[in-house]
C-alpha cells in the first residue's frame, strides 16, 4: 500500500488566501453599499454627498483644427486613493472616463498616469495601483475655434485604510477655448 502526503501548505499561501479572503470581501460589502445606495435614491431620499474626488476646472486655450492635449485635474481627498485605470486584480474597480461627444470638438482618446504602489497595513507585501493627491489626465482633443467644454463622467471606487466605499460618478465640465 502506498502512503499518502497531503500538500504541504506555506505561511506565504495562507496570506494569499487571506488577503483575497479580505478584498473579497471588500468587495461584497460595497457592492451591498452600492445598491443600498441606488435603492434610497429612487425611494426619494438624498444620496449620500461626499465624493472623495474633486474635479478642479481650470480655463485652457488650444490650437484650433489641430491635435492638443488638454489637461483633466483632479484631487482625490487626503488619506483616500482611487483604483488606477489598471488595477492589479480583475476583481478591483479601474478608474475610467466617459468622454460626451460634440460636433464641435473630437476627443481621440484619454490617457491616464501610471498609478502608485500601495498596501494596506494587514498586507504590506500585496501591492495594489493606485491614484492618490493630484491626478493629472490627458485628452487628446481637436476642436473647431471657439470656446468648448469637455464634458465626461469619471467612474471610481474611492478606498481608506479601513475600507472601500461604494462606487461613485463625477461629472467633469472643462472649459477651454481653440484658436
């Protein structure tokens, strides 16, 4: 009769468990945040109002009829950070933007800074991309003379040390002006 031996199991596995065990977690209770949410929206009552992310708008002047770059500040609250738009893991909420189209303005495309290295304190190994302080995005813009706003929707999933909060929208107005 042949013996058998069970798999040995390292103290390095059973953090990886642990630490998926915890985003999933994570995850489950916002997403229940989320839906509550949504549900005391459409039963009238007021949604919740802190955002984590501000959208600073500063007036901007590009070429007119010609590629320019136009820049999308941002400023994620002190103590918070936001998924980059490359998260480490399928199971994180990417930052994305949506982008309103005009007839007047064509934006080629929106590109995103690289994202920071963070831990959370009960797993300083696992590193996760993120954006945190000033964020700085960049639209690829070609626009008609005159004045425009860009108008776009930021989707983002604001996060402390403690937890993740359900995913939010910010609408983005940026003023500029082509000549």
């Amino acid at each position: 009769m042949r013996e058998l031996k069970s798999p040995s199991v390292t103290s390095s596995t059973i953090r990886t468990v642990l630490l998926w065990t915890a985003i999933l977690a994570v995850c489950f209770v916002a997403e229940w945040l989320h839906r509550a949410h949504a549900q005391a929206i459409n039963a009238g009552q007021s949604p919740l109002k802190k955002q984590h992310v501000e959208f600073v708008a500063e007036g901007q002047t590009i070429a007119a009829n010609k590629p320019a770059l136009l820049k999308l500040h941002l400023k994620v609250e002190n103590g918070f950070h936001i998924n980059s738009h490359v998260p480490k893991s399928e199971m994180l909420i990417p930052t994305k933007i949506a982008v309103v189209e005009t007839p007047d303005a064509d934006v080629k495309d929106v590109d995103f800074p690289a994202g920071t290295p963070f831990s959370f304190a009960f797993e300083p190994k696992q590193k996760l991309d993120v954006y945190q302080g000033d964020v700085v995005l960049t639209a690829h813009v070609t626009a008609k003379p005159g004045e425009h706003t860009l108008k776009a929707a930021l989707h983002y999933q604001a996060c402390d040390q403690a937890a993740c909060y359900p995913p939010k929208t910010l609408q983005i107005e940026q003023p500029y002006t082509a000549k």
